[in-house]
C-alpha cells in the first residue's frame, strides 16, 4: 500500500509541474523566465537521488532497521509532495527553481528508501514464494504510477 501511495505521490509532481512553469507569471526584476531546461533539471533531481541513494540504502536500513526505513522513506516522501504542492506560492522563478530541485532530491532519497527496503523485505520475509510477491508488490507500484497522473489531473 505505501509503495502504491508512494508512486502515486512521485506522478502527482509529474503530471502538473510543466503546465504549471509553463503558466505561471514569475514577478522578477531581471525578467528570468523558467525554461524546458530548468524544468528537465527539476524532475532529474528525482533520478541523481535515486542514483547517489540506491547503493547505500543497504547501509541505512541496517542502521535504521527496515520498518524505521520504510516509515521514513514514506514520510519523506509525503513531506517533499506536499512541500513542492506548497511552493506553487514562491513568484520568484529563482527561489522556485532551487526550492524545486531541493524537494525534488530529498523526494527520490524518500523513494529509494521506500521501494528498495520494500521489495527486500518482502523477499526475504516470503523467500519461498517470491516471485508471486513481487508480482504483487509491481501491481501496487503500477496502481500508483497509473492513478498518479489521474489524481494530479484534479488538483490543476
């Protein structure tokens, strides 16, 4: 359920965040416009995180144990949603675009901590019968990457 909560969470960001650069009116003294780049840059932020993150997720969920792992990757995740949900107030394109890409970072640290200790314990906690399990946990992850798109659609 967290991972299906998690990715629709991830699509939500996804879905609206070009329409609404595209559309907003950026009050700024040197008349700075966010572009495609600016946009391209904000949702890679994501991916470097998962990239720099994924390696040592082994490292954090032994330290933090894997339910505080799951809990934390979760929570970071839903703060960082609501975080980028929030800065549609910021006008100035500069603050945006660097608010944007510092949630858009702690966002993929969160999933990484979430997918990975997710798809782990489940393995190990159902080793006999695991690629049933996986085919379960792929279907909560593509409810989530599904649904996202839609449910972002509402808010804008």
């Amino acid at each position: 359920m967290a991972l299906t909560i998690g990715n629709m969470m991830i699509n939500n960001v996804v879905s609206f965040l070009p329409t609404y650069i595209e559309q907003a009116e950026w009050i700024s003294s040197d008349s700075y416009q966010l572009d495609e780049n600016d946009i391209a840059l904000i949702l890679a932020m994501f991916s470097i995180a998962q990239i720099i993150f994924a390696p040592v997720n082994g490292t954090i969920k032994n330290w933090m144990g894997a339910k505080n792992t799951i809990i934390f990757g979760f929570t970071l995740l839903t703060v960082t949603t609501g975080g980028l949900g929030a800065i549609s107030h910021i006008r100035n394109p500069y603050y945006f675009k660097y608010t944007a890409c510092i949630l858009r970072f702690f966002q993929g640290q969160g999933d990484v901590l979430l997918q990975i200790t997710g798809y782990s314990v489940v393995t190990s906690v159902f080793s006999t019968d695991i690629m049933k399990y996986i085919g379960y946990i792929e279907i909560c992850v593509g409810l989530g990457l599904g649904l996202g798109p839609v449910i972002g659609s509402f808010f804008f």
